[in-house]
C-alpha cells in the first residue's frame, strides 16, 4: 500500500521523469472503426447508465449499447478489442493543476517533510549544495511554512549555507517563498522595494525595514524566480515533456492548466511546439493568470491574443484565472473574521467589490470562462458577488464560472453556487490532511467547516476534482484514484474510517466523485457537449480500468491503476511491465 501520510511530503521524484516521454506513450493508430466489447461501461450519462459495448470511428463515439448492437459493425470489419468485463469510464479530467509550473519545480530541490522541522530543512539543503556544487543558482520547493516560527523563514539560514550563490525555495503551496541574502539582491529587493499590493502580496520585513528573506505570495515570489532564469523557453520544454507521460499513465485525457503564472508565454510556446512534435498526448485546456490588479485593464486583450496564436485541437486557452485571495497556510486567505493569532489580519484579495465585478463582467461579455482562486469565506463571497453581477448584467452567456480550491464557505453562500451556476472547485485530499494549524488561526469551530460541500452539492451546486498539482504531494497527488477515495472516506488514502476528518456528511459518492472527474468538470471548463460522458457524438476519450470501482471497499480505491487510456479514438496508453515498474518507482 502506498504510504500517502510519506508520499504527500512532495516528493516529484523529478529523476525518474526522465525519459517517461518515450517510454509511456504507446500511440496506437486503431482501425477506423473499434468495437469495446464485453465491458462494464459506465457511461456517466444518466439517461443510459450502463453499457456492454461502445464503437469508435475515427475520434467520435457512434454506438453505446448492448452486444447485439455491436455486430453491424463488426460485420463491416470493424476491429473488436475484447474488454473481458472490465470498467470502462470516460477519460478523466484533471480540473485544476499547474504542469507548466510544477515540471519546472521538479528541475530543483523538492523537500522531503515527512519530519516538518527546520534541522531537517537545513540537513536536506546542504546535502542538495554538496550534490550540486556547480550549480549556479539553487532553487527548490516543499518546505512548509508553518515549520518556522511566526517570523517565517529568515535568509540568515540560508546565508550561512550558502552566500555566494542565490537561493530560493518555494513552500509547499507555492504560494510564499525563502530566500538568501543573493537572491533578494539579484531580484533587486531590498528595504527600498515597495511592495507589490501592501498586506497582500509582500516581504516580510524586520524593524529596520529590510527584508527577512520571506516573500508572501505569488506578485512577491515571482521576481525572485524570475532572477534565478529557471523559467527559460529551453528549460520549461525539457521539464514539461519529461511530465506529460503521466497524465495518460493516470487516466486523464484533458487537464485544465489553472496558472503559469510568468510562464505563460513560454509554458504556451513549450505546449504548442510538444504538439507539433506528436508528444502532446492529453487535451489541455489553459488559462491567463491575473496576479497585479494594475493588469485588469489588459485581462480581456491578453487572453484574446493568447487564444489567437495557441488554440489548436489540443490547447485551448479560454479561461482567466484571477488569482484573488492567498492560502489559510500562508495566513492570507480572505477571511471574514480575523486571524486569531493576529487579529488585525484579515488576509486580503487583489480585486473586489466593484473592481472585481466589472472585470468578471467584462471577460464573460468577451466570451470566455473564469476561474477565481477564493479560499477564505470572505474570498469566496466576493466571487460569487461578483459572478452574481455578471450573470444579472449578461444573463444570455454560456460561459463558465468556478471558484478554486472553495475551502471555508459561508453557510449562506452554498446554495448560491446552483444559484448562481457557478462551479465549485476542490481537491479531495485535503479533505483528510491534519488541521491543527487552521485550527489554531481560524478557530476549532472554523476549522470543522473547512471542505463542507455537502450543501452545495445537495442544493444542485457542481463539485469538481482536481490536484492543484504540484500541491499536494507533487506526483502522487496526481492520482486520481487516491483523490477519489479521500472524497469518499474524508481522510488520507489507506486510512482507517476512524482517522476521518470533520463534516463527515460531506462525504461523496462514488458515483459523485466520477462525475466531478468527468462530466462535472466538462460543464467546468465549458466541453460537456464534446468531453465527460460516454455518448454518441461524443470525442473517444476513454479508459479502462484494472478493477471495477464499483465492487472495491473505499479504501482501497487507491490501490486501482488503469489499463488503458484512449484520446481521440487513439490507444495512447497501455499498463504493461514497464509501466508497473515505473509506477512502483515513483510511489504511485
């Protein structure tokens, strides 16, 4: 069993990425027409739950049915893959990662917090220099930073490891950052530095003014990186061409990249030119970050210049996603009530109110979807404040709204979101982590409510499922299957149903997790008529299972693993020795 309380301590196993490219994708031109016979399908379409058969011509679904249906097929020559009863579902969507941005992560240091404690920190860090004397910069990801005392972080740690060099790691949620001494001077940092939105986005600072070597949050951490060059057109490809292998190997067919943050351009042209070259073998669909509110002027003309040069079939960036508010880690979330351990800390947000409504409005109005980071209670009413506005001033729009991560939610505000027709946005491993440090800045009572979707759900609200990768445990995070069960048990995968955490009656179905992996998160990024069922007219994304979900105890969903994987009608992943083994070596 796959200890997930270890794996969860981020480790990307970034070495073992290399080469996956050519040895996980086994693309396999099909017949133009292929019969899935003999298979319990699933077919995640209400009206016809459950089929035998399913034919695929070229890259559409043409019949969903029982045997008898499939022998016109098969009498016109029509190739017959055997299922042998096994689970077919459709391909699974991967609703909110960052695998433009965590490939470049695994290029660096990733921590190992299995022990959360700075000695460990340090002991890792100079084992990662010794090993890496050439480096010229060091850069890395994982630590937590709640390890630290209420200060955070501080770069005289750093610069006694090392002050010749610039250093910078990110913590676990990549949402703050550490750095030496040589990288604030390198980003041009110092105690002149205004910061970037005050109280929101900023560095820590000691009474003199200086900066302690703690950024908080994405607009005060990006230049930090950005002065390192890991961010380079030649490095991103390498690092994402090493990741994309995994998401077939994982079940999905489609990703929403939700942030490439200063990658964007780069993170595009390294899709576009994987594409071209044939490796690109997963739908992604991607999204323009909004980090400066001073940018909201240009959001509608950025993505539509984007759109212009990267649609193609299997990039599409047709979101904004407006990174609002921080992380309840972090102690930025947007709160309602302060924080109690400093209690004129409210968190804050980069846009709200009317600012954030007629930015909303004017993207709905330019045709495409939205995707508002809202953590915090307060976060998270400002976005459907705001989705209310546009829905009331647009009300003819077939674009999407979803809010990201939706951890503390108003009692008020659940019913909003079916209301309103706004999707809600999770990542189900969080549902069973520890919450002794939430529960100690937003209150024990607080604290309970956090991932209460039981009352969205039941009200008509959409729940969606995805990894927030390269959160939460980088590789082994990713695996849906292990999200499926947390959804299901309300703790880490393997656990007893002892460990579970609160609100136990916000517990999914399996049949509710499915949907937020697969027709949920089509209506989600805006492809429920093409994506996220098993229908006719559909696109042949598929999957088969090597256990039937349905007859597993919840908590050893986990353990399941594909057999195989089908994008466009194309055999694009199959399990075999290698692919076992690989697992096996990653911890998945």
């Amino acid at each position: 069993m796959m200890n997930f309380k270890k794996s969860l301590s981020g480790v990307l196993r970034c070495k073992a990425l290399t080469g996956l490219a050519a040895g996980l994708f086994s693309t396999q031109i099909l017949a133009a027409t292929t019969v899935y016979s003999n298979g319990q399908i699933y077919t995640m379409n209400p009206e016809q739950a459950w089929a035998q058969s399913v034919v695929v011509t070229d890259d559409r679904i043409v019949y969903v049915g029982d045997r008898e249906g499939e022998k016109a097929y098969l009498d016109q020559g029509a190739q017959r893959i055997d299922l042998n009863g096994k689970l077919m579902l459709p391909g699974l969507i991967e609703t909110h990662a960052h695998p433009v941005f965590g490939s470049v992560l695994a290029s660096g240091l990733v921590f190992n917090v299995e022990k959360p404690n700075v000695d460990s920190y340090i002991e890792q860090i100079k084992s990662y220099l010794k090993a890496n004397a050439d480096a010229p910069v060091i850069f890395g990801f994982g630590f937590y930073a709640d390890s630290f005392a209420e200060a955070g972080p501080r770069k005289e740690i750093l610069d006694k490891l090392d002050d010749k060099r610039p250093i910078v790691f990110l913590d676990d949620g990549g949402h703050s950052a550490w750095a030496n001494s040589k990288a604030l001077a390198l980003a041009g940092i110092d105690k002149h530095s205004k910061d970037p939105v005050p109280g929101v986005h900023f560095y820590r600072r000691d009474k003199n003014g200086e900066p302690t070597g703690y950024a908080l949050e994405t607009q005060a951490v990006e230049p930090l990186v950005e002065a390192l060059g890991v961010y380079s057109a030649e490095n991103v490809k390498k690092q994402l061409s090493g990741l994309m292998p995994m998401f077939p190997m994982l079940g999905y067919t489609t990703v929403f990249d939700a942030g490439m943050l200063s990658m964007t351009e780069t993170g595009h042209q390294a899709l576009q030119s994987l594409e071209q070259e044939g490796q690109l073998k997963t739908r992604m669909m991607t999204s323009l970050s909004l980090l400066d509110p001073r940018k909201a002027s240009s959001a509608v003309s950025d993505l539509q210049s984007l759109y212009k040069k990267y649609k193609s079939d299997l990039v599409w960036p047709n979101t904004l996603k407006i990174h609002n508010d921080g992380t309840t880690e972090a102690e930025t979330a947007a709160q309602i009530k302060p924080y109690l351990n400093d209690t004129s800390n409210y968190g804050g947000l980069i846009l709200e109110g009317k600012s954030l409504a007629d930015l909303v409005l004017s993207v709905d109005k330019a045709g495409f979807n939205i995707h508002i980071h809202s953590i915090g209670d307060r976060a998270i009413k400002e976005a459907l404040d705001a989705f209310k506005f546009a829905r009331t001033n647009n009300p003819n729009s077939s674009n999407r709204f979803s809010t990201a991560h939706t951890e503390l939610v108003r009692p008020e505000d659940n019913k909003r979101f079916a209301q309103l027709d706004v999707v809600a946005q999770t990542t189900p491993l969080w549902f069973g982590m520890d919450r002794a440090h939430s529960a100690r800045v937003l209150g024990k009572h607080r604290s309970s409510q956090l991932y209460s979707f039981a009352d969205i759900y039941r009200s008509g609200g959409k729940v969606t499922f995805g990894s927030d990768f390269p959160v939460s445990g980088g590789l082994p995070g990713l695996v849906a299957m292990a999200q499926i069960e947390s959804g299901m048990t309300r703790s880490l995968p393997g656990s007893s149903p002892n460990q579970a955490q609160p609100q136990a009656e916000s517990a999914f179905s399996l049949d509710a997790m499915l949907r937020g992996y697969t027709i949920d998160a089509a209506y989600q990024i805006n492809r429920e008529k093409e994506l996220g069922s098993i229908e006719v007219g559909k696109k042949a994304d598929l999957i088969v299972m090597q256990e039937n979900l349905f007859t597993l105890p919840p908590q050893k969903i986990h353990k399941a693993k594909i057999e195989r994987t089908i994008l466009n009608g194309e055999l694009i992943y199959q399990r075999d020795a290698e692919s076992a083994a690989m697992e096996a070596e990653l911890g998945l």
